[in-house]
C-alpha cells in the first residue's frame, strides 16, 4: 500500500525510509481478500461484511502472516517488532504471547511481511531490516447499519458482529424474547399485511374477503415461519408474502379470460392463483431438495442479486405516487412523516430502543389515520346528498360524482370490514375451493420461484453475517430454498394470494434492532398464530385506506430497491465491468417490459382495467403472436416483468463477461467439511430433534 512516488531522505537512526504519505490502512475486508483498489476507494470504506477465505500470498510483499493465514497489522506490516504489535481483541493476551513467540521462532526472529522496493526478501517471503516503531491501531469505523465493526478470525472469516445484542443460539428471558418478537414482526408489518389490500380488490374481492385474506396471511406466515427456523436454514428469518410475487399475481389477475367473468370473480381467480403457486412451489422444492440449487448458486453473485431486487422495487413506479394522488393530503402526510421518523429522527433512542427508526412505518401508519379519522369526523369529505357506498355506475349526480373519488379515499368510514369481521375465524385450507390448474400460469410462477430464490440466497449471506458463526454451507443453503418451497405449496393451500419466501426487508430488521436470536422470531410466529385466529385484527387490517396503502408502498418498495443495492458492497462496487452490467440490467428492466407493456395500446383505447394496472393487462396485447396461445401469454408475460428481465440480463452478463473473483464479489460459502469440524457451525445450523441423522446421505 505504499506510494509509487519515491520516498524522501531516509532518517538518521534505525527507521526504514518512510514513504511520501502513509496509506490509511485497509479495512478488515481488504485484509482478508488482499484487496488494493485502484480507484473504487472500497479499502478505505466501512467494513462491508463480505466473509471471504485468505487468499495465498502469491508474491512477497504480500502483509500476509503465512503461518495463520490472516493479514498481519499494521507494524508487522512495515518491519515493525512483534513485541510491540497489539494484539486482536479476540486473543487472550497468553495466546498472543505464544502466537507472536511461534512467528518469531518460524521468521528466525525478524520482523513484518512488508517490504519496500530496495529491500530483498528472505526464503519465507521476509525482509530483513531496521525495525519502525508501531502504527497506533485503526479504530474501527462504526456505522448505523451496515458498517459494523468485525473481528477476523484465523480462518480468514468475519466474527460475528460484537455488538448484536442477541445472536443466533441466544435464549434471553421470557420478557426479552417476548419483546423483541413482538418489534421483529411490528417492524414488518408493511411487508406481511400490505400485499392482500392490493390484490383482494384487484380481483374483485369486498371488504369481508380482504379481512379474511389477511388472517390467513397472518396464519401461514407463522406457521411458515417456524418451519423455516427448525428445519430450513434456521437463520432468524420471516417468511411471508412477498413483493417478487405481487407483479406476477397482477398480471394472471389481469388476464384476458377474466375480464368477462360474471359473479364471485374473488373465488374464481384465487383458484387460479392456488394452482400456480402451488406448482411452481413444488418446483423450487425440487430445486433444492434435489442439490440443483449447489449449481445454481454458482451463477448467483451480488452483481446479479443487486439489480434482480432493485427491479422488483422499482417495477411498481406506476402504481406508487398516482394511488397517492387520489388524496395527496393524506397520502404525502404519510410519506413525509415515514421519512421523517426513519431519517432524521433515525438516531433517537427512548429506553435503548431507536423507537423512530424501528417502528417508522406502524407509528406513521397510527399518525396519519389518526389525522385522517379526526378530518372525516369534522365534515372535511361530506358532500350534501353524496353517499360512498354507492357505486360510481349508479350515481346520477354530477356533484356527487365529482367528489366520489375523495370521498372514497380520503375517508375512513367507507369500510365496514372492522364490522363485518368475526371475533373468531380459523383459516383452513382449500378454503375458497378447489385449486385449478393451468400450464401457462404454472410457468410464469416457476420462473418468479426461480426469482425468489435469489433474492432469499441474497438474505440468507447477508443474515448469517449479522448472527451466525459462519455462513451456511451451500447445503444448508438448499435446504432452505426446499423448504421455502414447501412454504410455498402452504400458502397455495390455504389461499393468500402469492407465495410464501423470506421477507428481503427483514435483513435491514435485524441489522437495525441488533436481534438475532432464533427463539425471539419462533416466539412472535407463535403470537402472529394466535392474531391470526382473531378476526377482528384482520378487521382492522383491512380498514386500513388505501391511499394510506399506497404511500406505505412507496415506502417499501424504495426500501426493497435499497436493500437490492446494497449487495454491491460485497464486490467492487466502483469497476468499471459492475457498474456497466447493474447499468444495463436496471436501464433494460425497466425499457423491456415498458415496450411489452405498451405494445398494441393506443392512447385513445378504452381499458377495462384500472390505468394503475394496464402494465399487468400485458399478455392479450403482447408482441408475441404465434399460433400457440399459451406460448403467447407466457412470454408476453415474463418478458413484462421487470425483475426477469433485470435477472436474465445481469446473470448472462456477470458470469461470461471476464472478472476476478473479488472483481465480482462472489458469495462465500462455508465448507461442508470445515463445518462439521467447527461445534459453533454445527449448532448454528444443525436440524432439531436430531433429525439430521436420518438425511445425512441426502446432498443438502
């Protein structure tokens, strides 16, 4: 790291010549790969998270400590004594001694493994030279989030985060466990509920099938969730309906054959959605119960996971901001105070806990009902002779018909599923009838599935980070996309309208409330089980108005495009080759699916389907015309969807165009084999009940 220009006069006295300026020493992750940048910067960022093995020193100036395999620190580095290095703080002073005693007996006494140009190197790699008093050491750089400060192990591995208040094994109190479950799942509230209001009205459902849906929403979450924690990857992760499976579900919704349907259009379409998702999540069962998800992750790298996520957030742009125009009173009050409180109020603690930070979207979901409820009460959004429960066909008034749309959003009395609700209703499978089963849809869904197991491998790294001892082995990996899939067939089962998968949004949750304990998530699966019976809380949920709902959603997905984003810090996020391939995926997501969308509309056509959802009518007016109908809606379907196109794109790109491994920033998995030699690795990710025994034979 030293500077190519040539150095000063050298001081009189012992001390090598110092160099022009001295380098900021790298970060823990820059030691552990040998990363020098060259103009990213990343050596000089906060500590990124990435795990990587050491690498071999493969010259001699090498600050590589070749006995254990890990950077040597700064002194060392520059010939300075070992006597006067200070020690890591995850040694005992008596194991440092004998450690520094063992190196120096291996280097035949002498100093660091760095070198400058005029110095010649021993058989070892080792310069022989005057001795440099000791840098200070580096503090290390602390950050709200991301940032976190890591401790490197001997193995070339980041420990786990030292200030995680719980971790994976921990079993805290009854009251610990209690709280933090609670505020794991309160903080992800927008993710699990918000779904349902969205598509229930969608496909025609009323008030009363909103209500019903979202408790049984509720239901598979928790029951998903506790299998995925005993026998998935059993990383403290909740599963639950997410945001890669609602622009897929908009389009089946929005076909064709459904538009002329007549009665319960609800039911019908919902039996069309159980089919799908239960095919394509026997299909990424498959994937990962049979070790073909060990081949894929080969293919799947942070310059892939990054923009496939960030397209599933920004896919929804045409829905955002125009359903909060309905009533920007409320909807951009909403907005503004979710930033407020998860930005600048960010770093505000009441009782140890960033209550504004946490909580942001449930506090400023109470805020701007509350402003809301107390408009409606004073007459705000009462129009003479004007009644919202009317349907807009019947009303003949153009006075009433000119507010109808205001009235409908602004107001908070126009639901009645709070009453309509029971105060107890058991979710059951097969509930809104017999599944069916179509090809064309089965494969739309099958590719989504694919989708999601990205965007879970991406979870399931970043997560392990936070809370484990090491990253899951890709075994463990596939394990736990199987079981997602079995969730997945659960949720097909029981009706909720998409897929079951790992919130992306719950990373962020762990990193920002440090709990990462297994039992406080399996705790408040348990509670959300229990909710899920009540009636009246899905009631409540699904009150919820939905210009409200639109303004959270513009929350969530900017998260979900962030959360894809950050991935990029495990590679180089300043080469040129990344920033080309996340250009040209994010861009063509985004222009692809507009051209498929657009095809064969005119601006003067009138749509049945509300303008917020014609980019999900795609397939009966798609570019593809073929004589095979079916081949049509799939292809007109997937090549709509912004995250296929984001995810074709990247993994063809990253995986033939020439990189480095630390160029691309390859997820590194544990060993299967180191695993089973470490007990902390064993009992991080070992099935309960010893039921492991019985699958050893099994490749996952």
């Amino acid at each position: 790291m030293a500077s190519s220009d040539p150095p000063k006069r050298p001081r009189p006295g012992p001390w090598p010549p110092a160099p022009e300026s001295t380098a900021m020493p790298p970060s823990s992750w820059a030691k552990r790969t040998g990363f020098r940048p060259k103009f990213s910067g990343e050596a000089n960022a906060p500590d990124s998270g990435q795990i990587a093995p050491q690498p071999k020193p493969r010259d001699p100036d090498s600050n590589l400590d070749l006995e254990s395999g890990r950077a040597l620190p700064a002194a060392a580095a520059n010939g300075g004594p070992d006597k006067e290095k200070t020690p890591p703080p995850n040694r005992k002073p008596a194991e440092e001694g004998q450690a520094v005693k063992k190196r120096r007996e291996s280097n035949g006494g002498g100093g660091g493994g760095g070198r400058k140009s005029s110095e010649a190197p021993t058989a070892n790699g080792q310069v022989t030279g005057a001795e440099a008093p000791p840098l200070p050491p580096r503090r290390p750089v602390r950050n709200d989030v991301d940032g976190l400060p890591q401790i490197v192990d001997d193995d070339g591995f980041g420990s786990r985060h030292s200030h995680m208040k719980y971790e994976l094994r921990d079993k805290p109190g009854l009251v610990p466990i209690g709280l933090y479950g609670f505020q794991q799942y309160l903080s992800m509230l927008g993710s699990l509920v918000l779904i349902p209001l969205v598509i229930v009205p969608a496909m025609g459902g009323n008030v009363e099938d909103t209500s019903n849906v979202v408790s049984t929403v509720l239901f598979v979450s928790g029951i998903t969730t506790l299998l995925h924690t005993w026998f998935g990857s059993r990383l403290p992760l909740i599963q639950g309906p997410s945001f890669v499976y609602l622009a897929p579900a908009l389009v089946i919704i929005n076909s064709p054959e459904f538009l002329g349907l007549n009665g319960n259009n609800f039911k019908h379409i919902m039996k069309e959605l159980q089919g799908a998702i239960i095919i394509s999540s026997a299909f990424q069962a498959f994937l990962g119960y049979s070790g073909l998800m060990t081949l894929i992750l080969r293919l799947i790298n942070p310059v892939v996971v990054a923009p496939t996520i960030a397209a599933v957030g920004l896919s929804f742009y045409s829905y955002g901001f125009p359903q909060v125009g309905t009533c920007l009173e409320i909807g951009a009050v909403q907005i503004l105070l979710v930033i407020i409180f998860s930005l600048y109020l960010r770093k505000i603690s009441v009782f140890g806990h960033r209550v504004f930070l946490i909580y942001a979207v449930p506090l400023g979901l109470a805020i701007t009902w509350a402003v809301a409820f107390l408009l409606t009460e004073a007459g705000a959004y009462s129009y003479k002779g004007c009644d919202p429960n009317v349907p807009a066909s019947n009303i003949i008034s153009d006075h009433c018909r000119k507010h109808i749309s205001r009235m409908k959003n602004c107001r908070i009395d126009t639901s009645q599923a709070l009453k309509a609700s029971p105060w107890f209703r058991f979710p059951y499978p097969l509930q809104w009838g017999t599944p069916v089963f179509q090809w064309k849809m089965a494969l739309v869904m099958c590719a989504v599935s694919l989708i999601s197991s990205v965007d879970s491998v991406g979870s399931y790294h970043a997560s392990s980070l936070l809370v484990a001892s090491r990253p899951p082995t890709p075994g463990i990996v596939s394990r736990g996309i199987g079981l997602e899939g079995l969730s997945g067939v659960l949720a097909g089962l029981w009706g909720t309208g998409t897929s079951s998968t790992t919130l992306t949004e719950n990373v962020h949750t762990i990193a920002v409330t440090k709990m990462g304990s297994r039992r406080a998530v399996e705790l408040g699966a348990c509670v959300l089980i229990i909710l899920s019976l009540v009636g009246k809380v899905g009631g409540f949920i699904a009150s919820i108005p939905g210009v409200i709902v639109a303004a959270l959603l513009c929350f969530m997905w900017a998260m979900l495009t962030a959360l894809g984003l950050s991935n990029l810090r495990y590679s180089e996020a300043g080469s040129s080759r990344n920033i080309i391939i996340v250009g040209l995926s994010l861009f063509f997501s985004l222009s692809i699916p507009a051209y498929f969308q657009q095809y064969g509309i005119s601006p003067s056509t009138n749509v049945s389907v509300p303008s917020y959802f014609q980019p999900y009518a795609v397939a009966s007016h798609g570019p593809f015309h073929t004589k095979y109908g079916g081949l049509n809606y799939v292809m007109n379907t997937l090549l709509s969807l912004n995250m296929v196109v984001a995810f074709l794109i990247a993994v063809i790109l990253d995986n033939t165009v020439p990189g480095t491994r630390q160029e691309r920033g390859v997820y590194v998995w544990s060993e299967p084999e180191a695993a089973r030699r470490e007990p902390a690795v064993a009992k991080d990710y070992e099935l309960p009940f010893r039921v492991g025994r019985l699958f050893r034979w099994v490749k996952w």
